[in-house]
C-alpha cells in the first residue's frame, strides 16, 4: 500500500499546478491545484476519469452541456 501526500488548502502559488502523485501500468493519479479564478481550457482524456474536490469551490462541465453539473 502507498500513502500520498495531498495538498488540503489553497496556498500562495502558480494559478495552474499539476502535481504527478502515482504513474502505474493501469492508472495515474494526480492532484491539480487552480488559483485565481484559473479555467482549464476545454480538453478530452483517451480513459475514463474521476475527479475528486478537496478544498475550494469549482464547476464542472461535460461535454457541450453549460449547466453546472456539480459544485463543491
């Protein structure tokens, strides 16, 4: 078993960071910090995804859809 290190709390920093946590055979994992009212530019990934909120608030869009579909 391996244990990670996440970040919790929104600290000073670059508005984008991408942190690689774990990159396996089978899976990659790992942690993006947004700052700054920060908006990823629209992108797709070749395999399904989860996405896990820790600290902060966001809204999540899917496809050609504009209406949030969560906000945490």
């Amino acid at each position: 078993m391996k244990a990670f290190s996440l970040k919790t709390t929104i600290a000073e920093g670059k508005d984008r960071e991408v942190d690689l946590l774990f990159d396996g055979p089978r899976r990659k994992l790992v942690q993006i910090t947004l700052r700054n009212d920060y908006t990823l530019p629209p992108h797709s990934a070749p395999v399904p995804i989860s996405i896990q909120g820790l600290a902060g608030t966001g809204t999540l869009w899917i496809g050609e859809q504009r209406d949030p579909i969560a906000r945490s």
